[in-house]
C-alpha cells in the first residue's frame, strides 16, 4: 500500500494483468498513466517535498493539520493526483499565504 495512492484506474488496470504481472507489462501500464502518479526520479519530485516540508511547517506555526482547500499546498491529499495537482502549482490558500507572510514578517 502507498499513500497518496496512484489513480483508481491504475490500480484496476493491474488487477487485470493478474498477481505478478511481467517487468513489460508493468512498464506498459506506468507509460499510460504517467504524469498522474510520481514515479522514481520524477523531477516534480522535489517540489512534492517542499510541500510536505512546508506542512510540518505550518503545524509547527498553528498546531493545525492540513488545509481543507485542494489548491493550498497545505491539502492533505489523498490521491497523487490531488497532490501533484496542489504541490506544483506552488499556492497557499489566501488564510495560509497571509500567516506564513505575517511569519515572514516577524522574522526582519
Ligand atoms: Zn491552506
């Protein structure tokens, strides 16, 4: 099990290929769904880990978890997609973006 997980469909699409699935077919089925998912090396990599960096951040700074907001960084994803979709875009929702700017602040 991984988490986020990989989309739904994936998962499906290696059920069928059955319980051990040749190096080929798996390799086939990744080429279909890439860039959905975040595979070995994959260069948006580093900014997934930012995110996760700035979320232990922002627990530190509130003593809240997460962000309800799916475009904040601070969102807790659940699926890769979600959380590709909220840490390359690199966006704070506007409560987040104004306490990590007050933060900034502070610190002058
Ligand atoms: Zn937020």
């Amino acid at each position: 099990m991984e988490a986020p997980a990989k989309p739904r469909e994936f998962y499906l699409a290696q059920q069928q290929l059955g319980g051990r699935p040749s190096e080929e077919a798996v390799a086939v089925l990744k080429q279909q769904f890439r860039g959905r998912f975040l595979d070995h090396d994959d260069p948006r990599l580093t900014e997934v880990v930012k995110g996760y960096a700035m979320q232990a951040v922002a627990y530190l700074l509130t003593g809240e978890a997460f962000c309800d907001d799916p475009d904040c960084r601070l969102f807790n994803a659940h699926w890769q997609e979600e959380m590709l979709c909220a840490q390359t875009a690199d966006r704070y929702c506007e409560r987040h973006a104004s306490i990590l700017a007050a933060r900034r602040g502070d610190e002058r």
